[in-house]
C-alpha cells in the first residue's frame, strides 16, 4: 500500500493564516504612508462626478488654500490652516483626506 498523500486543501489551508498577516501587513503599511497631515498640505478626495468649481469652492469655504491639481481630476490638493479642515471638508462633500503623495501630489500645473 500506498502512504496516503496529503490533500492540496489542507496545505492551501495552512497558507491561509499567513497570507491574511501578509496582507494584513502590506495594508497597514500602505495606510500609515497616505495618513494626510492634522494642518498643512494634503490631497483631497471627492467623488469621481464633482466639478472642479465645486471642489475649488469647497477648499475655500471650508477655509483651506488651494496648492494645486492632481493627476485625478477629483482630488485636489489643499493646504488646511488649522487641524479642523479635514472635518469641514468632509463637511462639504469631501470623501477623504489623503497625504499628497503619489497620484495625489501636485502636477505643477497651477505654479
């Protein structure tokens, strides 16, 4: 006879709790890189269908200063004041804030 093989479910099944650590690891870190600033500059995200007049009058109502366009035509990136920006902003229809890196940071267009 035969020794029994081992069932590949088992060994997929034994991955599985370090794979969640993984991911769990690489969100995390992906996360504490985009954490935006309380005051200073950051990107802010609206949604996909919000006009860019909408998202300029926004910044300025909720008392932040426009620094520049992003890559994304729904994220602007701002400069808050004061550390209650990021709550006016949302206020304002803002879905988050975000540190201005990446496909959030400035493209230059508005120096």
């Amino acid at each position: 006879m035969r020794p029994a093989e081992p069932r590949r479910d088992s060994q997929i099944g034994q991955l599985l709790p370090a794979a969640a650590v993984a991911m769990f690891t690489i969100v995390m870190a992906v996360a504490a890189v985009h954490v935006p600033p309380k005051q200073g500059e950051m990107g802010v995200v609206f949604a996909p269908w919000t006009s860019q007049a909408e998202i300029l009058g926004a910044v300025i109502e909720a008392g932040g200063r426009i620094v520049d366009t992003s890559r994304l035509p729904n994220v602007i990136v701002a400069y808050g004041l004061d550390e209650g920006f990021a709550a006016r902003i949302r206020d304002r229809g803002a879905w988050f804030t975000i540190a201005a890196i990446g496909l959030c940071a400035g493209t230059g267009s508005l120096s």
